[in-house]
C-alpha cells in the first residue's frame, strides 16, 4: 500500500500548483456610525491580472471619498468608504461576477457594537443578507465548513500527514498518531487564537515545510534499515511538530475573524472542521491504499512519492526562508 501513493501525490501536487487560483477573496466591511462604512476589499490574481469580481451594495449605498488600492502579496487589496442611509441590516451584499469563478468568498462584517458577522460566498450564492446578529445555527455552519476547506485545501498540512501514514505499522498506532496530531494542533490554535501565545508566522510556516522534509528522511532511513524516532514513535513526532501546525492553522483563522458574540462556538467548529476534513482525507489515503496494495510494484516503488514529498518539502522550505 505504501508503494501505491503516486496517483494521490500527484493530485495533491497538481492543487498546490494551482492553489493561487482557489485561494478565497476577502471583504471586511465596518460600521463607524448608523449609515458609515469603510471597506476591504482583496481580490486574489491570477499571475498577473486580477480577478474580474466586484462588490455591489445595495442601491441606496454611495460611495464617499478617494479610494486606495495596492498588490500585497499577489493579492489585490482596494479600501473605501460608503454612506449607506438607514444602514446595511436587512440589505444583500453581492459579489458581482463571482458565479463565473471556481473561488469562493469570505466576508466579515463588523457592526459599530462589536459583533461580527462572518459568510462563506460561493459561486452558486455570491451574496448574503446583513443581519443585527448572526444566529448560532450560522456560526456553527460557517466555521464548520471554513475548517474541512482549509485542512483539505492545505497541502503542506496534508502531506504532513501522508508521510506520517508511510510510517505507522498498525492500526492501534494509527489511531493514537491521529490523536496526539489532533490534540497538538488544537492547544496551539486555541491558545495562539485567543491570544495567549504569539508565534510569527512567516518562521511558522517555514518550519512547518522543514517538519515534513524530516518525516520525509525518516521513510528513507526506515527503508534502508536504520528505522529512527517517527518509525518507532510516531504518535510523538505527530505531536510535537502538530504544535506547530497548530499555529499554522490558527494564522488562516486570524485572517479569517472570530464573530465576538460566539468565539468559543466559531473556534470549536472550525477545529472540528478542520478535524472532520482531516479524517475525510486519512481515510481517502486507506481506501485508495486497499485499492493499490495488489499491484506488483517493482521494489524501488516506494522512493516515488517519498522523494516527491521530500523534495516539494525542501523546495517549501527554502521559499519560506526567503520570504523573511
């Protein structure tokens, strides 16, 4: 079964290859006063032209003052303010041109009280209604469904965990590798989340690569007889670099908000989000290993998709440390 990861390598390279076209766009909206707002909005690129997508406010909505707009990032990032009279609650905010895109959007909106109001936009319902409060039930499916799509969509993340599989001998480890990943990254979400501890992300990020180019080496060195501390423990190794990932994890939510009204509800979904997209892909990698086991690989096999790990790992670490 662990020779027969290609395909699957090969389509987790392919989305990080194209991971610049499903990145979501993000509009921040924040009430100043009854009918005053200020704007963010940021448009990812394609290589050098931006996406074609706008946002349309309600007909009574005018826009005021002189509007900014800079790349960040290969991102484009436009701010402006708008005189709304009789204010936003009630009203729909569209995101023109968004259901002839394959991205979604996330929209935060930041009422004068404090409360927020967080919407997941798709192709298939680019906009959403302003409302005074959002309810529970909208909390819960919002982060919920934030959660599956960043574990799904983060490929460093998921090829943390393939590698961790290449090496785990039996089910009862399995389950206790889950666990312990699961437990790690967690703690370090919640905590890093609501501010307890604070971890830049830019070395985040980079050791996070350097965490899967060890695993990577750890497969290589148990291949050749020498099996080292993932092999032997790899329920410690998921938990000591899922601290890590952990903090990973919690820089897209800080992007991302919490609604004020319900931050335990929105960090307690989306980590199950990204728990229930987690297991969703582990148990992709099983079946599709049940499926592969029968074919007579030749003996060198098993060096493709780990050196393709590896290198993708190096190749990951090096950019990051770059981009200091």
């Amino acid at each position: 079964m662990k020779r027969g990861l290609c395909l699957l390598l090969l389509l987790l390279m392919a989305a990080q290859l194209a991971a610049h076209e499903v990145r979501p766009a993000f509009l921040r909206i924040q009430q100043i006063d009854t009918g005053s707002y200020t704007l963010m909005w940021r448009v990812p690129a394609q290589g050098e032209r931006r996406l074609d997508i706008q946002v349309d406010l309600p007909e009574h909505c005018t826009r005021s003052g002189n509007p900014v707009a800079w790349v960040e990032g290969g991102i484009f990032v436009e701010r402006w303010a708008a005189d709304c009279p009789g204010g936003l609650a009630g009203h729909r905010v569209e995101i023109a041109g968004l259901a002839s895109t394959v991205i979604d959007a996330l929209a935060r909106f930041e009422r004068a009280d404090g409360t927020t109001q967080i919407a997941r936009l798709t192709p298939a319902r680019p906009g959403f209604e302003v409302t005074d409060a959002a309810s529970a039930g909208q909390v819960i499916r919002t982060y919920t469904v934030l959660g599956v799509e960043h574990i799904l969509l983060g490929v460093d993340h998921l090829l943390f965990v393939l590698a961790l599989l290449m090496l785990v001998p039996n089910t009862r480890t399995l389950i206790w590798t889950v666990t312990a990943f699961t437990g790690a990254h967690s703690i370090t979400l919640a905590a890093a989340t609501l501010g307890w501890v604070k971890a830049p992300q830019q070395p985040v990020e980079a050791i996070i690569a350097l965490s899967i180019l060890f695993v990577a080496m750890e497969i290589v060195h148990w291949r050749q007889g020498r099996p080292g501390i993932t092999r032997r423990w790899p329920w410690l190794v998921a938990f000591v670099f899922g601290l890590l990932h952990g903090f990973g994890f919690a820089g897209a939510l800080s992007e991302i908000g919490l609604p004020d009204h319900a931050i335990p509800l929105a960090l307690l979904f989306f980590n199950l989000g990204v728990e229930l997209g987690q297991l969703i892909f582990i148990a992709g990698v099983l079946v599709l290993w049940a499926g592969l086991k029968r074919i007579p690989w030749p003996h060198w096999a098993w060096r493709v998709p780990v050196y393709a790990i590896g290198s993708l790992a190096a190749f990951w670490t090096i950019e990051r440390l770059a981009g200091f």
